[in-house]
C-alpha cells in the first residue's frame, strides 16, 4: 500500500532530485488512488450482501479496509507535517488544527445519524427508523459519543484519528531524529502488546452503552500508523529501504501473504484456537504480520508507477476522502434497510452501483468549495 516503502528503477532514482523539508510536498496520486479504492471496498462491504462481500471483505487474507486506512493516514500525516518539524509550535498548531476538522466531521456525521434516528422514532417511515437504530442512537447516548467515548457502529475511524493527531508531532520528529526511530517502535510494540489484554477504551464505551460488539483497540491499531510514519519517513537511499525491497524479503512476505490467504478464504483449515491470533478488534499477531507484509508488497508494487499515476476517479474521492469518509458512513444507514430486504441479484447490482456513484457528490462539492476558496484568495 506504500510508494515510500518502495525503491523506484534505476532511471527514475538518476531523475530524482529531494525536496528540502521546508518545500510544499506534491500530492502523490498513487495514495489518493489507493485511498478512493479502500473507499469503496469499504462502503461495498458495509452494504452489499455475503455473496459479494465474501470477495471484497479481506480479499487478500486477514487485512480489511480499515487498516489500509490507518496505515495511510500515518503516510499521509509525515508527507504533509514533516517539513515543518523545525518549528515545533507550528507543528503542534497544524496537527490541533486538522485534530479539530476531522473532530468536526465526526460531529457533523453524528448529529446526523442521532436526528435520522429521532426523526425515524417519532414521525418517519418504517425504514427511516431502521436506517438509524434507536438503541445505537438513544438521546442519552449523544454526550458520550461526542466525547469520543460511544461509538456507534461505522464511528470507529474518525474518533481514532482524532486521538492520533495529538501526539503525532512527537512521534514524527522522533522518527525523523537519527537513531530515534527505535524507540518509537518500541514504544507502539509494547502499547499493541499490552492492548492484547486490555482495551480501556471498550471498558469505558460498556458503561455507558448497552451495545455489546467489540470496538477496535485504540493501543493495538495505533500500530498501523505507526508503520505509516515509519515508512514515509525512511530515505529512498536508506538500508532499511535497501534490506526490505531485496528479493528474499518479497518473497517470505508473499509467502506470509499467500498462507494467509489461503486461512482466510478456507483453502487450509484454521484451528479455532488460533482465532485469537487474527483478532480484528485487538490487532492479533498474525493479523498485523499479515499487515506488514502487504504492506511491504504493496509499496513494492506502487513503486514501478510514477507519482502521477492513477485511476482517475478513485484518486478523486481519496483526494476528498474526509467528506467522502463521513459521507459513506450516513449513506450505509440509510441504505442498509433496502439491501437487508431480499432483492433480485440485478435490482442489488444496480443499487450497489448507485450507492459507489453516489460517493462523487461530496467530493464534488469539496472540490467546488475548494475551488471558490481559492478564487477569492486570487
């Protein structure tokens, strides 16, 4: 999933000139694409019936959407905040900024689906108060949510990001101080280690909430991130960079990638006893190797493509992806009662193809809202 894991060829490492930190760094339209299809790998899995999620669902063994996110997020977050890391107030001023926007999002989509609920409850259609259920969004449940305590289902990734942003700046300038980085990857190791056995942000979601499914491990999945930074922050020329794309690497992490796969989609039976250890919830030990590997391949695999390359419509929604994120997440309730119902294998198709339509409008209007900000600059 990463170009920055990835060396490029020989001709265009010749090309390459490095950017000093303190330049703007160029999008890279290689991640928006990567982003705008975990985009719609996850709205597809949040609607679409079990025999069409059987194949878009962790497809490629125990690594779901939502980890490609995070991984992306830390990617993103050191190509984006790094070449300010000289001027710390600065840093930690940008960072609280984008910790409030993406906190803003998270209301706005709250406030949203809690009115859908209180609308369905006392007035709506049948379906309306389906879209939205009750229990999940009961009036006493709003404070919580807010504080980042509650989360209804589909409200997992915002909050988590919220709480990333904060000590980030940290993190990145550690990444970036020669001899450092060690330490932060200890530092995330021993935090998933020990979110093997306690989850205190599920403690605190259960007395408040009757809700009883397994909210994702804030200690385990900052892991993911973690890696993000790590890899975004390596130089091209470096010998981690030089170690990890060797040919014996690529190929223990296909094979890592290849028996996952074949656990996943029950080609080799897997013990129930070793469940644990592709926990999603906790970020189980398998599961995260199987992270890492697709990972390494992925970048592997990005890196024979120029920056600019892309598809053009997912590089649109993932240039977007906060409003098409908090978008995707409203338009899953609302959805969700009509692909419950049983439907004809076409009538299904043609809605799914809808829904993924869909998810342009709110890029297309950030677009257009980005564009009219800038023309009043001008």
């Amino acid at each position: 999933l990463l170009s920055m894991v990835a060396r490029p060829p020989a001709s265009k490492r010749a090309a390459r000139v490095m950017a000093p930190d303190d330049l703007p760094v160029a999008r890279d339209a290689r991640l928006d694409t990567v982003r705008g299809a975990l985009l719609v790998i996850m709205t597809i899995d949040h609607l679409a019936p079990l025999w069409i999620t059987r194949y878009s669902s962790e497809s490629l063994g125990f690594v779901s959407a939502m980890e490609g996110f995070f991984v992306l997020f830390g990617v993103a977050y050191a190509l984006a905040y790094r070449r300010v890391l000289h001027t710390p107030a600065l840093a930690w001023s940008k960072s609280l900024r984008r910790a409030l926007t993406v906190y803003g999002y998270h209301l706005a989509t709250l406030a949203l689906a809690f009115g859908i609920a209180c609308v369905g409850l006392l007035q709506g259609p049948a379906w309306l108060a389906r879209a939205a259920d009750v229990q999940q969004f009961g009036p006493s449940l709003a404070l919580w949510a807010a504080m980042l305590i509650y989360r209804p289902q589909f409200f997992d990734v915002l909050p988590a990001y919220v709480l990333l942003l904060l000590p980030a700046p940290v993190l990145l300038r550690w990444l970036c101080r020669p001899g450092a980085s060690a330490w932060v990857l200890l530092g995330s190791a021993a935090g998933w280690l020990l979110g093997q056995w306690f989850n205190p942000w599920e403690q605190l979601a259960r007395a408040v909430s009757p809700i009883q499914w397994v909210w994702p491990n804030l200690l385990t999945w900052q892991a993911p991130f973690v890696i993000g930074l790590f890899c975004a922050t390596r130089e091209p020329a470096g010998p981690w960079l030089a170690a990890v794309n060797s040919r014996p690497v690529r190929l223990l992490c296909l094979a890592i990638v290849g028996v996952c796969f074949a656990l996943k989609h029950e080609l080799i039976t897997l013990s129930p006893s070793l469940l644990p250890l592709f926990d999603k919830g906790n970020l189980g030990p398998a599961r995260l190797l199987n992270l890492v590997a697709l990972v390494l391949l992925g970048g592997w695999w990005m890196g024979r493509f120029a920056p600019a390359s892309k598809v053009t419509w997912l590089a649109f929604l993932g240039r977007h992806s906060l409003e098409v994120f908090s978008f995707h997440i409203l338009l899953s309730y609302a959805l969700m009662p009509l692909f419950a119902a049983p439907l004809a294998t076409p009538v299904t198709l043609v809605l799914l193809a809808a829904a993924l339509a869909a998810l342009s409008l709110p890029a297309w209007l950030h677009a257009g809202y980005q564009r009219r900000g800038r023309q009043r600059t001008a």
